[in-house]
C-alpha cells in the first residue's frame, strides 16, 4: 500500500522578459494518517527509509555548473520539526534524497521541506509545459509493515508567466525614456505596473536603501557615475524585481535644423574649426559654417579628380591650410588649400603601394604622411623619405575604417596617432612616433563602421556607440549611450560627421532625410 503522501507546490512564476529576475519559493511534504499516539520501532535499525526526487534539475538552466546549482538548492531547504530526517543531492544520480534517519516514528506525521529564501529558477519556462517531479519511496516497511516496500508518486509543477512590471525606465526631462543621463543631472525614474492587486511594489538603490513605493522617483543629487535602481514587488510567495540601470553621457543634444548638410558616402565624415568657422570638405567644395547648421561654400577644387575610391580632408595646424587627399585607383592625389590667402596650390601626386580603400592625409612642419588603408594592413607613405612603410595590424582580422590625428604643441611637431577599427571588436590605436601600440579597446556591438580620432581636452576614438579616451585607465567613457541611436529615424547608412569645438568640447552632426542634430560632448 502507498500509506505516505507527497504534497508538492504546484506552481511556479515566470517571466520571458530577460530584464524581469522572479524568485519563487517552494515547499513539498511527507505525511501519512494514522493514530498520531502510536510510536512505531524499525524493525532494522542500519536500514534508512529514503524518498528519491528527480525532475527538480528542470527547474534550472541545464549547463555544466547544474551540479553545483542542485547542491546549493538542496541545502537552501529547511525542516520544520524534522530533526530525524535528511535532505542531500546526489550528482551520481542527478536527484535528491530525503532519508530518515531516526530509530522510532509515530504513526501518523508528516514533514515539510521548505526553502530558506526564495530561488531564481533559471530554467526555459516558455512552452509552459509542467515540469514532472517523481518521488519513489524506497524501505518503509521497515517502519510500517504494511506499507509497499518501493512505489512511486509522481506530481507536477506547473510554469505561470506573470510579470509583473509592465514599465521601467529612465526619463529625462521631458518625458521621453532615455538610456542615459549627462553627467550632472538629475534622474527619473519612473514605472507602470501589471496585475497590481495585492502588489507592494518599493524601489531601491545600488547600496540596497528603499527609496519610494510610488513613482516617479527623481534623485536628489545629480548622476555624476554609473549606477542603478530595482524595482521589488512581492505576491503570493514569490517576488519579482527587475533593475534599471541609471548611465552617464557626456553627450547632450544642443540644436536641430531643417538644414541639412548633405553627406557623401564617399568623404570623410569630419570637420575642424579655424577662426571661429567650421570647416568640411564635401566634393568639390571646401563648405564653412559658423554653427554647424548653415553651411556656405568656402572654395572650390577645379577639375577635381574624377575616378576616385574615396577622399578625405585635414587641417594642417602648422601651415592654417585644408589638406584634400583623393584615393585613386594607383595613385594619391593631394592638394593643400590656404585658408589665410584663399589659395589652391598644385596637385601633388603619390604613387601608391597598395590597394587601399581608404585614405588619409596630415602635414606638420614641411612633411606630408598619407595613410592608407586597405583589408589587411595599414601603409604610411613620408614625403621626408619618399617611402611607404607598413603599419602591423593583429592576424587574422580586417580593417573596417580608420583615422588619423597628428598632434601639434606649441609651435612644433607633436605626436601622430591612428585608430584602426576591426572586425574583431576591437579598436586599435598606434602612435607611430612614439611606436605606442598597447591602447586597445574593445566593444560588442557588430554593427560599427566608422572610427575618429577628435582631440578636445584630450584624445578621443569615437565609433558609432562608443566614446574611448586616450588616457582613460579603465579606457572607455561613453559605452551605453549614443547619439545615433537616441535620434529618431536615423538611417544607419548615413554615418555622423564629427569635429572638436574648442579644448573642452567637440560635436556630432546626426542628420536624417530632413532634420540634423547638433550633439555636444563636453567632459
């Protein structure tokens, strides 16, 4: 006869929502009717009746650390007036083991295992298919002889997806959700909530203090560091919590204009100041703008070069003169415009010495460097030698894009850096001067596609969601927050165009079909 029962809790709480952590408690139990006066002696006293449970592993997601999971489940069970009984996993086996281990039991009991805490239970729920928990009973004829001597009972639990938190999110001032906060501001938090009956729901800080039961939530200092909130809510024997993060930018959305500057897929993507104007080259015109809205034609390139890979434009602190490099299929056609006098000089042309898809051009003091990039390496061409010369870059990578910065100090030659961008999310930085190779950066997006070098208080890699700064330790700064993304109904194939302000600030255009937007970095 089965005389001892199993009652097993017959639901747990799920969500799908990757951000949503629910922890559920649990409980099952032993009981059998009988007269609760009689105390009964096994009959073998080396002999412990045990319950072996399997199917609870389902509970967790199946990887190679499972066993260390199912230890430390077993061991988060407590025993209410259970002295005489064990509960333990077994690997070998994959399930757990109640044993009783006392000498006398009465004829009627029952024991109850119940977590100490509630669980996060890790496992796919998505199909809602009950899990099957098995418990076969093994020697209790040892204590009641006419109980079978090995039966099983089988139970279920079942999966319940109910999340709670419909909402929660950062907002700026405005309303609108954001996905980070510039530095020195204050942030909203604010939340909506689903099935609210019988819910309390209390937010909390990074160092655990409760701040409010009610949203929305504004910090009383402003965010000057990472850091984040979570939001706790507690039904029926389990809670739910979910976090939100709280990032700082130092991008902050300045201006917008109907104006747009039009792109060519072709250039290079970047502007520079000289006396209070900004500068870009857009083929065949050299286009200033006193705010980076309006654009004007500065000069024109006569009888441009008309095959051509891609062109890119410089300024040459040294010499007050925009540096046009056009990339030609076996050549490298330079031409220096002066912004002092408003004067072309003469095309100078470089034969080049490899297939490169992108290049660059920089003078400092008298000497011109171009760097060309093409999939597998990096070549730097000297007007001081004549020569070009290569550029080691990782095995088995690709270059994506590239950039250059030569730096000038006080009246002389500084140092020249290059920013290489791969495909294996990795940014890698040179100074060619100083042969610095060890500042790499990483990151894990696989949609980047353009790299700059913009130098404002300091030198910084921008990529399409990323801001690194040079002599950052923890070498990055803006990792969470972009621009681009925080634009509406901005195409991905129109890349920013960026270009330092002053020593303190530097500036993204982000233009869709009709608007552009201004955005200041400022640290």
């Amino acid at each position: 006869m089965k005389l001892i029962n199993v009652d097993l809790q017959d639901k747990i709480v799920f969500s799908n929502d990757s951000g949503t952590i629910i922890a559920n408690d649990m409980y099952f139990s032993f009981y059998k009717k009988g007269d609760p006066q009689k105390i009964l002696d096994k009959k073998d006293i080396s002999k412990y009746p045990e319950v072996y449970i399997s199917g609870l592993d389902h509970l967790f997601h199946d990887d190679v650390n499972i066993a260390n999971t199912m230890e430390h489940f077993a061991s988060a069970f407590r025993k209410d007036n259970g002295d005489d009984w064990t509960l333990e996993y077994v690997a070998a086996k994959n399930h757990l083991v109640a044993r009783f281990v006392g000498d006398t039991i009465t004829d009627e009991f029952s024991i109850t295992f119940q977590l100490s805490y509630m669980f996060n239970f890790t496992g796919d729920f998505s199909d809602k298919i009950p899990i099957i928990v098995n418990f076969n009973f093994f020697g209790f004829q040892n204590l009641f002889p006419d109980c079978d001597n090995d039966y099983d009972i089988s139970c279920s639990i079942a999966p319940i997806e109910e999340p709670y938190v419909d909402k929660i999110m950062l907002i700026d001032n405005d309303g609108n959700e954001v996905s980070a906060i510039h530095k020195g501001e204050k942030a909203t938090i604010t939340w909506s909530l689903g099935n609210v009956e019988k819910v309390s729901a209390f937010l909390y800080d990074g160092n655990g203090n409760m701040l409010t039961n009610t949203p929305p939530y504004t910090t009383p200092k402003p965010v000057m560091t990472d850091t984040k909130f979570t939001l706790k809510l507690q039904k029926d024997g389990y809670n739910v919590s979910k976090e939100q993060p709280v990032y700082r930018t130092l991008w902050k959305k300045d201006t917008e204009a109907d104006d747009v500057l039009k792109h060519d897929v072709k250039g290079n993507n970047k502007f520079f100041m000289y006396c209070s104007r900004y500068y870009i080259y857009i083929h065949p015109k050299l286009m200033y703008s006193k705010d980076l809205i309006n654009w004007s034609e500065a000069a024109e390139y006569d009888s441009p070069p008309e095959n051509f890979k891609s062109y890119s434009c410089s300024f040459s602190d040294s010499y007050s003169e925009a540096i046009i490099c056009y990339n030609c299929d076996d050549k490298v056609i330079l031409r220096e415009y002066h912004l002092r006098d408003k004067s072309w000089t003469n095309e100078t042309v470089v034969h080049k010495e490899g297939d490169f898809f992108l290049c660059r051009a920089e003078k400092m003091d008298g000497e011109i460097r171009i760097i060309g990039a093409s999939k597998k390496e990096i070549r730097i061409y000297s007007s001081d030698n004549n020569e070009w010369r290569f550029l080691n870059i990782p095995d088995n990578t690709e270059v994506i894009s590239m950039d250059t910065f030569w730096n000038y100090e006080c009246d002389r030659k500084g140092d020249m850096f290059i920013s290489v961008l791969c495909n294996d999310h990795h940014v890698y930085l040179f100074n060619i001067d100083k042969d610095l190779n060890d500042n790499i950066y990483e990151f894990d997006r696989n949609d980047q596609k353009n790299v700059y070098l913009i130098k404002s208080n300091s030198l910084y890699t921008v990529l399409d969601n990323y801001v690194f700064e040079l002599n950052d330790k923890d070498k990055y700064i803006d990792v969470h927050f972009s621009p681009k993304d925080s634009t509406v109904e901005t195409s991905a194939d129109i890349p920013m165009i960026l270009g330092a302000l002053d020593d303190f600030t530097f500036a993204a255009i982000v233009s869709t079909q009709k608007t552009a937007y201004i955005w200041k970095y400022k640290f």
